[in-house]
C-alpha cells in the first residue's frame, strides 16, 4: 500500500515539473464559404479542408437535388472567401453561380482582399476611401488594367502613401 501511495506522488510530481511546450502547434487553415440562397444569404460556412462545389452544397443544402449534370462541380475546388450562390427554379433544377464575398464580411473574417477582385462598395469598406475615391480606383483599373499588388494603387490620384499603409494589413 505504501508503495502504490509512493509511486502515485512521484507521478504527479513528474507531471507538474514537466515544462509546457515553447510554442503551440499552429492550427490548421481554414476556409470560408458564403451560401447564399435565392438571392438571401443562408450563412457564412467555416471548413478545415478545401470543399468542392458539390461538397458545399451538400453539407449546407441536403434538400437540393445535385443531378448528374453538376458531377462535373465535384472537381471544382472552392478558395476561402468564395460564395455559391443556389438558385431553384421551379422545375426542380438549381442553378450554382460562384464569386467572392463583399469586401465588409472578408476583413471581418480577417480574409485577405485582392485589388482586382474589389468593387466600387468593396473600396469604401476600407479606412479613408469614400464613394469619389472609390470610383476613381475603379476608372484607373478601367483604364490602366489590373494593380496586381496593393503597392500599384499609388498610381491613382488621391491615394498617397499615407492612405495605402493604413489599409495595407488588409491585402
């Protein structure tokens, strides 16, 4: 008996004196996907591993018929802060669409935005940019094609050095 009580306090002597890891293992990436559904949105879905199309669909939708012409779908693999967007119509087809989130619900979802994938109401979710700067960002890119980068914005008028390094954690 005395050996067992002895053994017991010498294993939870080793267990407390043991040292915690330096560092906590990274978690692993996770994806983001809007649903969005006959022109509402159904939610904002959170995945540990990239969905497919169909996949998506079916985790969020098992009401929806995913006919054999969608089989195809199965290979398309969704990026992080995608939206589907599902349209039934009345002869029991859908039909899929995909795009990109609103700029507002990417930083929210601490998403990183690219300057070729942003609209006019995706420019003024950021700090310092109004409905004019806005549209002059979208006339330049018009004109002058895509910035590739965010440092490319120093191009259009308006937006100086100043302005680009308050958003630049964005991008």
């Amino acid at each position: 008996m005395v050996m067992i009580l002895i053994g017991v306090y010498f294993a939870r002597e080793a267990s407390i004196q043991e040292d915690l890891p330096t560092f906590l293992p990274e978690s692993p990436s996770l994806f983001y996907v809007e649903l969005v559904k006959n022109g509402r949105s159904a939610g904002v879905y959170q995945f540990s591993d990239a969905p497919s199309l169909v996949s998506v669909i079916r985790l969020t939708n098992d009401s929806l018929p995913v006919r054999s012409s969608t089989e195809s779908f199965e290979e398309i693999i969704l990026l992080s802060g995608e939206v589907v967007e599902v349209s039934e119509n009345t002869n029991e087809s859908s039909e899929v669409t995909t795009g990109w989130m609103s700029a507002s619900h990417r930083i929210a979802l601490r998403l990183k935005l690219h300057p070729d994938r942003m609209t006019l109401v995706d420019w003024q979710a950021l700090p310092g940019i109004g409905p004019v700067l806005s549209e002059k960002i979208e006339r330049d890119r018009q004109e002058n094609g895509d910035f590739g980068v965010v440092d490319e914005l120093h191009r259009v008028k308006g937006l100086g050095s100043g302005r680009i390094e308050k958003f630049r954690s964005f991008f």
